[in-house]
C-alpha cells in the first residue's frame, strides 16, 4: 500500500523519478515552477498543486529534486516556507545535488517547526532515473530515513546510507562528481601525452575501460573525452564548474585545501573563456590538448 | 610446440613469467644479475646461462623483464652487447616498463643489426603474472609483433597492440601509471574533505567501488587510501615517482603540458621528505591529508 | 580652504587618514561603528555624528575606509542609506577594498539617486597612512574624480589614474595584493630550497633585497620570510584569504584562469588547518617549507 | 699588479668579463670553442691559447664562463682535463648558471687533483657584465675564494658571499632565476585579469613598478609583459626552462617541492608547443593570458 507523498521538481531527473513512484503505486501530489511539465503525470494519476507548498500536509511527506541551491532554499525558507507548512512530524527527502552547507542550514529551519530533512542525492542520468537505476546516498536522522527507505527503494538500484549527519551524503555526492572530474582532466592529460607520440587515442580509452578503469566513467567518458565528442551535452559544462565550486566552497569551510579541485576550476574557467557553455562537462579534457598545441 | 625463448630478469615479475612460458612447452635459457633465483626454474627444464648475451643465439627471440631505463640499456648495448648477439633477424620483446625514449633509442640499436625490437610492458602485480592474468600492451613491426604472440598469450589474459611505432606501448604503459596515480591523489583529496565533514572514509571509498569507480583501481586503492593501510609495499613510493618522472619527461620531449603529473611530482617528493620511501606508492594520498591538518 | 567631508570607518587605516585630512584643512563629521574610537578626532576639530547617514549632506562629499564587501554595501544601500541620503551631485570616495564586483553594483546604487562612486583603494599600512606615504589607485567620472583629487593628496604621496571605470582601481588593489602574495609563496619556496641546500635563508633574502628585488615587497616580506617572523600581524592570514577568494570570484566572472592564485588560496587554507590565523599573512610561506618536510 | 689569468668562455657574457679583466691590468690566456670571438681580445693584450688547457699552468688560476652543465662537465673532466692540469693549488673560478649537482660533483674532481673550486655565477645581462654591474654570488673555501675576490671585484658591482659549501652559490643563482619566472607568470596572470575587466595593462604594470615593485625585475619585465613584447630575446626562452629543470632537479634531490616551480614548467613547455622558441622567456606570460581567451 503506498504512501502520500508531496513531489516538487518535475526536470530531466526528476520527472521520470515521479513517474517511477506512481508506477510503485505511491499516491503523488505534484508541482513545478513550468506547470505544464506536470500534465504528462496527471494521466498517470499525480495531483498537480496550484503552489510548491500545497504539494503536502502537515506532518506529511515531501520529495523535492530542483536545479540548485538558490531553489531549495526558496523552497523550503521562502514564502510560502514549505518548511512551516511540513510542520511536526514532517519528512522532507532532498534528493538534489547541493552544498553541504545549504543542507546544513535548511536542516536547522526544518528542526525549528518539528519536522525532519534528510538528504538523498543520487548518481546516475535521466535514462538512469526512468529505468530505476540510480545510486542513491542518504544520511539523516535513522527514523525519517526509515520512512524514506520504500521512497527510495523505488527510485534506484541501490541505497547507501551514510549516517546521521544529515548533509553527510551531500559530501559524498559533491565528492563523486569531483572524482568524476578528476578523471575526466587526467584522461585528457593522458590522452594528449599519447596523441603527441602517435598513439591512438580511442585504442587507448578502449584498452583502459577494459583492464584497469573497467567502470562506467572511464568507459564512457573515455570515448568521449578520446573522441571530442562533447555535444549533445548530457551534463552541461557550467553545471560542472558549479558543482567543483561548490566542493571548493565547502572544502574552504573544513580547512581542506584541494589541489587537484583547484586544477579543475581553472579548466572549466577556461572552457568557458573559449565558449563551451553548452558543451557536455567532458570538454573541460580539451583544456591539456590546447595546452600541448592541438588546436585543430 | 614451443620456441627456443632466452629470458633476461628473475625478478618478483619476471620469475613466474619464466614458469609460465616453461609450463606453455616453451625450452627457456635464462639469466638474471643475481644468479641464485634463477634455480627454482632450472629444476623445471630451464637453462641457466653463464652471462645474459650466453641465453640466446643470432636469430633467436628473447624476452626482458628488468628493473629499469639503466639496466635495459646495459642489456642491450653495454658489452657484450645482447643487440649484437641476436643480430640478423632476431627479435627482443622488451616487457620491463621504460621510457619511450629509451625504447627508441634501443630499437634503432637493434635495427642496425639487423634485429627487431618489440615493446611489450604489462599492466599487473606479480601474482597477476602468475596467474597469466597480465594485461598486455605490444607495439612494433608486425612481423616481429606476429613471432611474440603466442609468447605474450602464455603471459597474459589479453594482448592489446598499438601498432608499428615500437614505443607505442610504453606510452601506454606510463599513461597508464600516470591515470592510477591521478586517482589515487584525488581519492585523497576527496577522502580528506569526507573525514573532515564527519562522513566515513571507508563508507565512501566502498560505495564508490560498487557504483561509478566499479574498476580494480578504485577499489584497490580506494580502501588502502581510506584506511591509510600503506605497508606492505605492492610497488614501492620512489618507483611510483620514477613512472611519473618518465611521464614528465616524456611530456617535455613531446611539449605537452600535463599539470596533473607535475601535482603528482610534488606529492611524491613531498612523501619522501616525509620518510615514506618504504611505503606502497599509494601513501602519496596521504599528502592531501595532512594538508588539512589531519596529522595523527 | 578646506572642504566639508564626511568621513566613515575609523579603523587602523581611516582613523590616521581622518586625522591627515583635518590637519590639511577640511572639516570633518565623522562616525565609526565602534563610537569610542572617533573621539581623538573629536579634540582635532571633528564633530562626531550619531549615525553614518548623518555625516553627509545632499550633494555633499563623503569618505569611506570600512572593513569589507558587506560593511560598504550595508553603508551604501542599507537602511538609512547613504547613497540616498548623498543625493543629487554627491560624491562618494570608496577607499576600502573591495571586491570589482561590489563597486560596479553600488556604483549603479549611486548612479539611480543622481550621486557618483569613486573607487580609491589604497596601498600602505597603518603607518604609511599615517606619514601620508600611501600610493592610491583612483578610477571613477572625470568630474567627481577632480572633486576627490585634494582630497587624495592629502592622504598619500602619490595617486594614480585608472580611467572612469569606476571599478577599475579595485581590480588593480585586488591584482596587487595578488602579487605580493605570490611573491611570498615564490620566496618560501626558494628558501626552502635553500635551506635545504644549507645555504642561509636570511642571507639569500638579504642579497635579492640589494639586488634583482631591491623592493619593499620582497626587502620587507623576505626577511620575514627567511627567519619565519610572521607575529605580530601587520595583516592578518584570513584578510590575504580573502583577498585571493575576492581575486578569484573575479577572475571567474572575467573568465580568466588564476593558476598562481589557486595554488594561493590551497596555501591559505592549509595555513587555516594549521591554526594560523592570528599570524600575518606572510606566514602562508610556512606551508612550502612545510612540505619539504622542515617542520621544526 | 694584475694577475695570471685563464679564461674559458668568450660568449655575450664572457667576452666582456675578459675584457673588464684586461682593463683591470690582469693578463689573460684566453680559449674560446669558436676561436674568432677570441680575436678582439687579442688586440687588448690576451693571449689566445689553442686548446682550453692551455690557457692555465700548474698552481695557476682559472676563471670559467661557458653555455650549460655539459660544457663545464667537459671542460673540467674532458680530455685534456682541465682540473688535471691545474692541479696542486690551482683555483678555478665557475661562474656559469649550472646545476648544484655539477658543481658538487666538479668540486670533487678538483679536490682529488689538490686544486679548489669556486662557484661564482652573476646576475646580470650583457650590458651589465660590459657595465662592471653585474651581481656576483659566491661560495667556496675560503683561502680560494679570497685570491678570487679581487678578480670578482674587476667584474661586477658587488660581490655576495654564500659561505664555504662550493655549490651554494649556484642555489643562489638558480632561486633568483626561479623567482623571476614566478614573478613573471604572476605578473602574467595579474594582467589578464586586469585587460579583461577593461583595466589597461600598461598603466598597470607602470604604477607596480613605480610602488609596491619598484626594482628591475618588474620594471623591466612588467613593461615587456603589459605590451606583449618578447623580441628581441634577451634571454631565450628555452634556456628558461633549462634553469627551471635546474630548478626542480635540485628541489627533488632535497626532497623540496616547488609547485609553483611545477607550474612554471608547465607553462614554459605550452610556450615551446606554441612555436615560441625564439622569443624571449618573458613569453611564458602569454600563457595566462590566452588562458582567459586572449588569443589576438
């Protein structure tokens, strides 16, 4: 028997994560700021919601999966606070990639009226989310996430739970996607070093997802970095830099100086000097082959 | 029914390797520079030969598997030189992880007399190479490349050819190194961040293992890095500086820039200032860690 | 004959530039947000107002030499605003230093109500304020610039003109605070160098201070850098953070990769991790000797 | 009254050291790979000698001044050896930019033969050393370097001791080289930043100079960098990254890293793969600057 749950978000991610809910037979009340994104779930059974805020009841149960920070704080502090309206007893499942320090403080404006965040970021892309095939990361206090527990079973592949602290898989995430990045930069340097010696650069991409990298992102974006294919972008480049900021941002907070991070920025600074905004994040590898005189 | 094969270096790679080709059928003179480990292979049918240039005859196939630049180049062309031994149409199928300058050098040695020089580095720790689970990287004439097939075969779990230029594959072979050590400093930054956000280092380092970094390095290294578990040495720190010294040399030569390995450089060096000589390359994580203060 | 003037922030610098101006001349109403600290000017000639919007009148000329970003901004356009208050035809002569980016907002805070923003950030210390030796960098309206030039005259020993951008001589504070930071992490790298080489840091300090760097960045800076002198603070280790955190939000805005200042800002945060931020901010050298494993 | 002098080396730098040394009331045997350049000096009363050997007798004195480390190795332990030939109580005055790696070495091929060497690397261009300004490091036992102190007097403006160990003063030399670089590269990266918020480059770098910076090396430099005008060379660029290699071969032997040493390679290897091998190493700045998407 499903639960009522309150879904904010309607985007790539977050639509075919709704869709994924109804299908479990969980009873969704709907909103997104470009309503008509929700209309594909009414005929699915969804309720759409006049207000972000009228998605739920007091002492009810919210998913919310929006673009940043600055929406989520809107969200849950803005006006009408769905915070409030959540009230005593309240579970709010936060399921976007943010800083930890916004977790942090949202999680304080949820304990002030009684009700509980627990943040649920997630690894994989929208064909990912459609085909239930998410990694899920959450952290929270154990109770609310022992009612997250079914919500996200139905979401992903796989749940890992990292503790109580609630923005704890917050970091983790903003640290997956730095590793992603890392590799993304260090193929690239690679790649270059090979290219220069007459090596074949995809020959060498398909030798290492084979052997020693033999995991999703060096496979795929190993292709795409060895071919400079970066277009269409599924992960757009300034988001890139937005989420290696964020782990700059919060690496500043804990005194824990990131040199490798500190690479990346200047990288993605650079894409963006050249004009690669709508470039998939990949591109940020085109920064070592410039630098060697490839620029063909 | 085998070859006639000379086999120069015992040492904790080359020695089951030997075994591997005497147990493929393969009749094996062999040498190394300290003459007592070569015994184990003498009581299973090998030959133990006086001097390295006494395990082969003019026209005959030899393989290498020695420590490094200086003792491959003493090889082949200090005195007695093994080029000039092997002399018309032999072939030397060079598998010790060297600069690609060196592996040019020496093939223009080896052409001159009219003999062949095959690079054939690997990718595995010793009891890979017991297991003929080597990954193997070949590159050179594709005659000579055609002769050391079936050799390589009785090495490994897969041969990968990169084509004629005989380098090639030691391009691979240290862009290889460079992409394992470029994890394992992000890992270390990226852990650092975790643990001083409260989020467990060995939490992170196994779902990363599971999900996007499901490859042998991630999960190797990911748990020696978030436990700090550095000893015993599987490949020792100063060898790891050494790979990505011929990665910046090499860079330099081929005027690519590559500021991930010069990050790498300093790390290493940095690990020696701090007496880590002894640990597994792997302690060059522990860098980012002190650098946020974490020094217990 | 001296000018009315309207003087805000009494700190270190403002209070002995406050002073300067009364002893030319103008006439001054000042205010600080610590009141006790304007009373020395009381017995100079000023008068001391209640509020900050107080010290000015429509179309008149203002001073200001606060702590940070958000102490201009909470002046300029908090609740009463100065910048209404200043009204039609007045002058605002912003001293402090800020961030490029908050100049060009409240320089159009300004421009709305009819009165103009001169950016006029200083170089030189408390002392330096005080013996009417700093230099000042000026950009801003040619008109309100002319308005502002006695009174800069009277503060140091030499203006210079950036043009009528009004944030331009920020960027240029901003870009030498960057430089002198650079140049401290240069010299803790080359003295550990040296040290390491048992060559004498304070003698290596001392002859490029005579020489090659006969200038009072590297001639004062150096030897406190050679003999590790970094208490008390002229200017304290999370000011220069900031100052780098500040270049580098605008190098990111202009899209311009800060490879030094990255590098600077991994330095100040690491100083932070070791608890050293009651230092000055040349102790940011530390970190590089610090790597080379001297740590006593 | 002069001494007995011989004098190896009669390059842009060497040839007018002689010629001060001649005018000095000094006599000279002089030796020159390319003997032509030799001649002039042979109208002011040297001697030229046909091989480098000759140029010096048992006991005698010798002062050196050649291209780079093998030279000087080559000159020293070639055939014939010079520091045979010098032998019991000779002095051999080094004052290339070199290795402290060779000298060290060198050092101890003369101590075997009974004679003294003494490093003495200089600071200074062409004009300079025609000037009698050039800047003299030097280090060495002391009885050596006393007889050399007048010889060291005729040549430059001023003359620094760096005590008894004999490769300190090329520590000396290579630091204030590496300091250069990163002023360059900082004053490369500051000028980007500047040009792209609208800030003319020029005015800039002259107020640096004029302030904060007031000594030749940003004087110079920072007008060279602001206009982008590195021809002709005064220094190619090349043998700027050769000091750097220097720089960070002595760095790894005393286990020291140098990141921005790193970086600076990294730029200077971008400069050679963009073509820019003739100009003078001032170019490595251009790096920062086509980093922002200045590519005019």
């Amino acid at each position: 028997m499903g639960l009522e749950i309150g879904f904010v978000g309607l985007g790539n991610m977050g639509l075919p994560m709704a869709a994924n809910l109804l299908a479990s037979g969980h009873r969704l009340t709907v909103w997104n700021r470009t309503q008509s994104r929700a209309e594909p779930l009414s005929g699915k059974g969804a309720t759409i919601a006049p207000r972000a805020a009228d998605t739920i009841r007091r002492g009810g149960v919210l998913v919310s999966m929006v673009a940043d920070d600055a929406a989520l704080t809107e969200l849950v502090a803005g006006d009408p606070a769905l915070a409030e309206r959540l009230g005593q007893g309240g579970i709010h499942i936060s399921m976007s990639t943010v800083a930890p320090a916004t977790t942090r403080e949202l999680a304080e404006v949820h304990r002030k009226v009684g009700s509980t965040l627990v943040a649920a970021p997630v690894f994989g892309r929208p064909d990912a989310a459609a085909a239930k095939r998410l990694w899920i990361c959450v952290s929270g206090p154990a109770a609310a996430k022992a009612t997250a527990q079914p919500i996200l079973e139905a979401l992903g592949q796989r749940v890992f739970d990292f503790g109580e602290v609630t923005e704890a898989a917050n970091v983790v995430k903003i640290s997956g996607n730095f590793l992603i990045a890392a590799a993304m930069e260090a193929m690239g340097e690679a790649f270059a070093l090979a290219e220069k010696n007459g090596v074949d650069r995809s020959a060498l991409a398909s030798m290492l997802g084979q052997t020693l990298f033999a995991c999703p992102v060096y496979q795929g974006y190993g292709a795409a970095i060895a071919n400079r294919r970066h277009s269409p972008a599924g992960f757009r480049l300034p988001l890139g830099l937005k989420d290696v900021e964020i782990v700059l941002r919060s690496a500043r907070e804990a005194n824990a100086p990131m040199p490798t991070a500190s690479l990346l920025r200047d990288r993605f600074v650079h894409a963006l000097a050249m004009g690669r905004a709508d470039l998939d994040w990949s591109a940020v590898a085109l920064g070592a082959r410039e630098d060697a005189g490839l620029t063909d």
